[in-house]
C-alpha cells in the first residue's frame, strides 16, 4: 500500500472498524491485489454511511476513489486493478462497479434467498455492461467526480446508491459493472435475520421518502434499458403489494417474508417520528 503520492484511495466506512471480525480479512484481502498504489481510510464511529464516506474523502489524495462496505471480501487479487482501468479507457465511465457473489461458505438459506431476492447477487460478466448492480458494495469514481456532483449526501440512512448513481447518470456518465470481478457478499443466515433486516431497510426507506421524497429513487435489477428514475407513491404501492401476491402463488415463501417485513417497515417509516427512526436504522 502507498501513503506518499498514491493513484487510488480506499475508503472503508466501519463504524467500530471490526464488523464482527471482517474489518481484519478485508484487509489481508487488500494487501493481496495485484495493485497496491493506494492509500486506505477506514472510517470508524460516524454514521450514516454517506457522512462517512464524505469524511474519508476529506482525508484522500488520490485521483480515482474506491468505495468499500466492511461486510464485503475481495474475490481475488486484480479487483483494485480492474476497478480503476475502465476509467483509463472511457472517459465516458463514471462509476464502475463489480459483480455480487454469495461467500463460498454461504448456509442453504442463504443460497435459497440468493435464488428469491431481487439484488442479492449479480453474475460475472465478461465485458462492461451497464446495470444499477454497481453499488457501495464496491464501487470506484473519479475524485474530481465524486466533488463535483457534490459527493455523498450526509443525512440519508437508505438510499445512497441509487442517488449517487441517478447523479453521475445526470452528469452524462455511465454507471457500469466491470468484467471477471466480483466480490462477495453475506446474506442474513437465517429467516429471523432476513426479517429483521428487511424490516429496518423499510423504516429507512420510508423515512427517505418521508424526509426526501426527491432522493426516493428506484432501484432495478440488472441491465438498464430504460432507467426510471422515480415512481409514484401509488404505483408504488401496487407494485409492492402485486410482488408480495406473485411471490405467495409463485411458493417463494422467503421472498414472500422479505417483502412483508420490507413493507411493514417502509409504512412504519411514514408514521414514525424522525428521531425514532434515526434511532432505529442507524
């Protein structure tokens, strides 16, 4: 790793820097790639994970910055390498993202939920591809981009993907995932688990849309072809309750769970009072 000068500046929000014993793999995966011309930030005791990110940010010098979640492990030794060659090539390129695979060790459950749940992996792919798949995760932008679209927003509690993506695509940029890269991603172990998460990311969603309605952006699976934005409160209602139907006739009773404890949270959100939820999520 480079502290002097370095090209790349990996910012890691952790807010007690361990994350049941992560923290301490993620980084012996970071001293295995292939590229080590960086510096590393990991940013402890500040939430939400926007402010942290912007405060990790604050302390980088180098030129393209490389954004980590500290549940997350590296699948091999070239992810810093490819993550930052895209932007070598197309100038057109904003974020590059990588592929989402289940841990090796992943339980039955999690491999059932993996096969249910929108967004719980994403494939490998052989080329760059555009997708909304590119998430904090692990993402890298440009610096100057990153500044320049006014970095991360310090007070939402859910939603920062797919407002940082919606900014860098208003920018004129293309959100990507890069190709033979992938990182892998937990799933909660069991039922209780999914439930309990599921349920505290509808408070934050449904204190987003409460708060900042104009930051409720959607969130699609895979490709995009044609990126909406924004939907309607109401539409967004029959969506919810058509997949919750779909899922129960369809015996996809872990999707099912999901959506129920996601609704049930998200309306819960609504009524609640802001400090209750902030309380509740962060």
């Amino acid at each position: 790793m480079s502290s002097e000068n370095p090209k790349v500046s990996v910012v890691i929000p952790s807010f007690d820097g361990y994350r049941g014993g992560n923290v301490p793999k993620l980084l012996e995966d970071l001293k295995g790639q292939t590229f080590q011309d960086f510096e590393l930030h990991i940013v402890k005791g500040v939430r939400p994970n926007g402010r942290a990110r912007n405060e990790g940010v604050k302390l980088s010098k180098g030129r393209v910055l490389v954004f980590i979640d500290d549940d997350v492990r590296l699948g091999h030794n070239r992810v810093i390498e490819n993550l930052i060659k895209p932007f070598e090539e197309d100038e057109a390129i904003g974020i590059a993202g990588t592929s989402r695979l289940l841990p090796t060790d992943a339980n039955w459950f999690q491999k059932a939920s993996a096969r249910q749940l929108g967004r719980a992996i994403f494939p490998t792919v052989d080329r760059i591809v555009d997708s909304d798949m590119a998430t904090h995760d692990c993402l890298s932008m440009p610096k100057d981009l990153y500044e320049g679209i006014g970095g991360e927003h310090d007070e939402l509690v859910r939603g920062t993907d797919p407002d940082l993506r919606y900014r860098v695509r208003k920018a004129g940029l293309r959100v990507v995932i890069v190709p033979n890269t992938w990182i892998y991603h937990p799933l909660p172990k069991t039922l209780s688990k999914l439930i309990r998460k599921n349920f505290r990311n509808g408070i934050g969603a449904g204190w987003v849309f409460k708060n900042y309605p104009h930051l409720a952006y959607e969130a699609p699976d895979a490709k995009v072809a044609e990126f909406a934005p924004k939907r309607s409160f109401p539409y967004r209602v029959v969506r919810a309750l058509w997949r919750l139907i779909l899922a129960l006739i369809t015996f996809k009773f872990i999707r099912f769970a999901s959506s129920l404890s996601y609704i049930s949270g998200y309306f819960w959100g609504l009524v609640k009072k802001s400090e209750d939820i902030e309380k509740m999520v962060l």
